[in-house]
C-alpha cells in the first residue's frame, strides 16, 4: 500500500474501531492490528491520537451528508423523512445493530470535554437538524404538516428520539426499539392526509 490508498484503509479501520468501542477505548495497538501496519506507519500519516479520530470524524460527516442528501432528495417530504428513517435502519441491521450511530456515541464520550473533536460533533448534530428543518418547513409550506411546532424544534425532537432508539438498538442487538419508535414517530409527527 502507498500514500492515500493507506491513509483511507486507516481512516475506514478506525471508523469500524470508533463505532464498536468508542474514541476513547480505542488505542493506538488496537489500531494497528485492525490495520496491519506499525506504529510508525500510523504516526507517518497522523501525528496523533486526536488528529486521526479528527479525520475519522471528517470523513464520517462527508458520508453522512451523502447519507442525508441521499434520502432527503426527492419526493414529498413525509417520503423523505420515511426513506431517512428505513436508511438508518437498515445501515444499523447491515451492522448486526452493534455500533450505533457514531456521532451520537461520540457525543456521549466528548460532551464534557473541550476541544475540536466536540466542536465537530456538536457542529454535525446542528448540521442534521437544519437539513431535517429544511424537510420539515417544505411540507409546511406546502401545507402537508401543521404548523403548530417550529420546523427547527420538531427535528431536534426526532433527532433526540431517534439518537435514543439507536442507543437502545445497540443496547439490545435489535431492531426492535428503533421499529417501534419509527412507528410512533409516524403516528405523532402531525402529517396531513394527501398533502404529504
């Protein structure tokens, strides 16, 4: 391997570490071994721990905008917010339900502590209630959803709800949680019939 072609094994081995274990229960060993090079090899392509759960994290936010402009492109937004959700689901099965939602476990690990690798995850979950505002105020707009909660509010409720499905998912191994809370979103999120 050479250059970029090692660096982006790097990167995608330790996002797999990071979403089973945890940033901060992940070690440099347990890295190399994942990878298969040295320490120096590792320390050549990132100065640091820190520098390469960064990058990591970086690149995981690439993805999740692909993830989400994927799902939020097309359709009536109650379809865009139903094909988000099964998306989220069926990446989570692919997993065997074991690592979650990694900005949402990193969250959890960082919140306490100052740095970039807060700041980028904070920045990432405001990223993710705009677009889903975005949805949410279209189907507004086009009178499909009432207006009773704020767009900004009512994606911060489904983020919140559904960081919280995906935590009991990897808890349990199962979909289940996340099943029963789609269907309970879909019942509360207040759709108009027709419209949507």
């Amino acid at each position: 391997m050479r250059g970029q072609a090692t660096r982006k094994k790097i990167l995608e081995k330790t996002l797999k570490l990071f979403q089973e274990k945890g940033i901060l229960e992940t070690s440099i060993s347990d890295i190399e071994k994942q990878v298969g090079i040295s320490k120096g090899s590792l320390y050549f392509h990132f100065p640091s721990k820190e520098a390469l759960a960064l990058e990591t994290l970086k690149k995981a936010r690439q993805d999740f905008r692909l993830f989400l402009s994927t799902a939020f492109s097309e359709g009536l937004p109650r379809e865009a917010l139903k094909r988000f959700l099964e998306m989220v689901y069926q990446k989570l099965k692919t997993e065997g339900f074991r690592t979650g939602c990694l900005f949402g476990n990193t969250a959890l690990e960082m919140a306490n502590r100052e740095g970039p690798l807060r700041d980028l995850i904070a920045e990432t979950f405001e990223e993710w209630q705009e677009e889903l505002a975005k949805v949410l105020s279209k189907a507004q707009k086009k009178g499909c959803l009432c207006e009773e909660i704020k767009a900004e509010d009512l994606a911060l409720f489904i983020i919140a709800v559904l960081e919280g499905a995906i935590l009991l998912s990897k808890l349990q191994k199962s979909g289940q949680p996340l099943i029963r809370t789609f269907e309970i979103l879909e019942k509360l999120i207040p759709f108009k019939e027709n419209k949507s």
